[in-house]
C-alpha cells in the first residue's frame, strides 16, 4: 500500500485550519489582511497555527478551550506557519522582541504586543495548563464580554 505524500499533507493542512476555524478564529492568509486585522482597536489573540503534534494535541485544543471565559479578546485570528508563508512573516513582524515560533500565541492590545506564548511553553505542557496560561492573559489584558 502507498500514500500519496502530498494528498496526505493536504487533508492533514485542511484539517488543522477547520480544527481552528471552527473554534471561532478567522484565517488571515494575506499580508494584507494581517495589516487590517491588527489596526483594529482592542485586543486581539493570534493563534500562530502548525502540522505539528504540540500544534494538533495542545495548541488547538487550548485555543478553542481558553474562549470559554469572562474576559476575552475582542478579535481571534490565525496564521498558519509553513503555509501561508507572507501572512505569517507579516504577523510576526508586529511579534517584537520574540523569535519565529509556531505554534504559538500571541495577544496584542491596539496593534501592539503584550504578551505571547513561545512553542517551548506549549510542548511538552498539557492543554489544560495552556488554556490556565490564555485566560491569565485574558485575566489581565481584555474586556469582560
């Protein structure tokens, strides 16, 4: 039996962009719409989106868990790393001070960075303590909806 590589990585890509899709965050795939998105006023939480298992097993699951919560950004949006290559490198040009990460988060307030969540705070962490981390982020930075 063969599998097709590339049919593979299509259903795996397809997949994780409805996983966050579906949990209430807006794909920016454009440079374009980043720059849009980000110029709102308000908070704003980025999911920086990945194939990888800590994006699948921890990341997402901690994306779509965190919302359920009082306080929370006024805007959820992703970029997806290793795919929509110009989004995410615009994207992290607003990321200041942090290096290229994925999957990671990252909470600006009024276009600017505040806070943000690195892979090596999501791998090997369970998705429960990522949520804990989100909504003390939510905690301090956003608005009671």
């Amino acid at each position: 039996m063969s599998v097709n590589f590339n049919l593979y990585m299509n259903d795996v890509v397809r997949m994780s962009r409805e996983e966050a899709v579906e949990a209430g965050y807006r794909e920016l795939r454009t440079p374009e719409e980043v720059d849009e998105a980000f110029s709102k006023k308000g908070t704003t939480l980025v999911l920086v989106n990945s194939v990888c298992g800590c994006a699948g097993g921890i990341a997402r699951p901690a994306a779509a868990h965190a919302i359920h919560y009082d306080k929370r950004p006024d805007q959820l949006v992703t970029v997806f790393a290793g795919q929509d290559k110009e989004a995410t490198a615009r994207a992290r040009s607003y990321f200041t001070d942090y290096p290229p990460s994925s999957p990671s988060f990252a909470l600006l307030k009024d276009g600017k960075i505040v806070k943000m969540i690195e892979r090596h705070q999501i791998e090997g962490h369970d998705p429960a303590a990522v949520v804990a981390e989100l909504q003390a982020m939510f905690e301090e930075y956003c608005e009671e909806l």
